[in-house]
C-alpha cells in the first residue's frame, strides 16, 4: 500500500512480503480489504482503550502532551503499518475517526467556551484533526527527523495557538 492502493494488491504479494503462506492469511483475514479493516480496528482500539485515561480541560497541556507522546510511540512502535495508514493510499475516513477520538472530548470542550455555534467550533474542530494527521505523516516520511517529545509538544504549540 505504501505503492499502489489496496484494490491493487493481491493476496500473493501481501503473503511474499510478509513471509507467510497464503492458508496463513486466511487463518486471520478473508480478503486484503479485511486485513487493512483490523489494522485500522486495532489502531483505534489503542486510541480508545489507552488515550481515555487523559482528561484535558482547556488549558491542560500537560495531559495533552502525555498523550500525544503515547500515540507518537504507537506511531513508532508501528510505522510500517501507520505510515501504510496514513499513507495516500490509506483511508482518509480512518484517519479522521483516529484522531476524532482522541480529540473530540477534549478538545470541543475548550472550543465550547471559545465557540459557542456547532459550526465554526466544526471547522476549528477539523482543522486541527486534519493538520496533526499531515504532521504526522510528514514526520513519518521524513524517516522520524524529531525525537518524540519535540513533536509532541509542536503539535500541542500549535493546536494551543489555534485555540
């Protein structure tokens, strides 16, 4: 996928990259189309079960940056198949769910108080989810050039500005 979209892959290649027979795959997945929907299941699943421990109130940047660290070390601790995600080859509405969930308590909260109308706190709200997620990407593809804790805290710098 980091090639050509997922449409275009076939179970063969998937099985000679990753060095498994093709029984092996259908022991997990039913096709291409359900390996990349566990991977994105999987990923949210971390989001979801291990990011709700922080609660961010306004201006509460350090639970904020803690946060964004974990899913920085997720990000590491999975590159190939994240940077397949985020990838143009990846599913844009994954990419949106991904950081929706871990924005959307927190962050709609302090632009509550900013923004009282649905739809400007929207578009404040998805320029912030669009823009980490290009961030991100762009980290990723510039072979990770800043250490966890500096992109961290530019990504909470410029979230916290546009607040």
């Amino acid at each position: 996928m980091k090639t050509k979209p997922i449409s275009a892959i076939s179970i063969k290649e998937i099985c000679a990259k990753a060095d498994i027979s093709r029984s092996s795959f259908y022991n997990y997945y039913t096709d291409q189309f359900d390996l990349l929907k566990k991977t994105e299941e999987e990923t949210l699943a971390f989001i979801n079960n291990n990011l709700s421990k922080y609660a961010i109130y306004k201006n509460e940047k350090l639970g904020a940056l803690r946060m964004v660290e974990e899913v920085l070390q997720y990000v590491v601790d999975n590159n190939k198949s994240i940077y397949v995600l985020f990838s143009e080859n990846g599913n844009i509405d994954f990419q949106k769910k991904l950081f929706s969930s871990m924005y959307q308590k927190n962050i709609l909260k302090s632009l509550t108080d900013k923004f009282p109308d649905e739809q400007t706190k929207q578009y404040y709200f998805l320029f912030i989810v669009t823009g980490t997620i290009s961030l991100i990407y762009h980290w990723i593809k510039n072979g990770m050039d800043k250490s966890i804790p500096e992109l961290a805290k530019l990504i909470i710098d410029i979230t916290s500005q546009i607040k």
